[in-house]
C-alpha cells in the first residue's frame, strides 16, 4: 500500500527466495503519510509517505 511501511518477523516466503525459518509470521504495516520519518546514518530517506533518495 503506497505510504505505508511493511516489516515482517518470523517464517519467510520459500516462493519469494526467502530461507528464514520460524513459527510465526508476522506482518507490521504503519501509514507514513501524516508525518511519518524514517532515518538511516542521521538522514532522512523517507517521510510522509514518500522515499526521499
């Protein structure tokens, strides 16, 4: 979903290429569109939504 950040924990996809192993698979998503940041290394490279690079 465009604006949103997706982090999964847990058993990976085989079909995708995935080689993580676990009883669980969780799936985090988080809207980032009203004023949603994220940094690497002290900079910005996503924020509202958008990729920033």
């Amino acid at each position: 979903m465009g604006g949103t950040i997706h982090v999964a924990l847990g058993n990976s996809f085989h079909e995708a290429g995935g080689l993580n192993k676990s009883a669980i698979h969780w799936d985090i998503l988080k809207d980032m569109t009203k004023g949603g940041e994220i940094y690497a290394d002290g900079e910005p490279f996503f924020k509202d939504g958008n990729f920033l690079i």
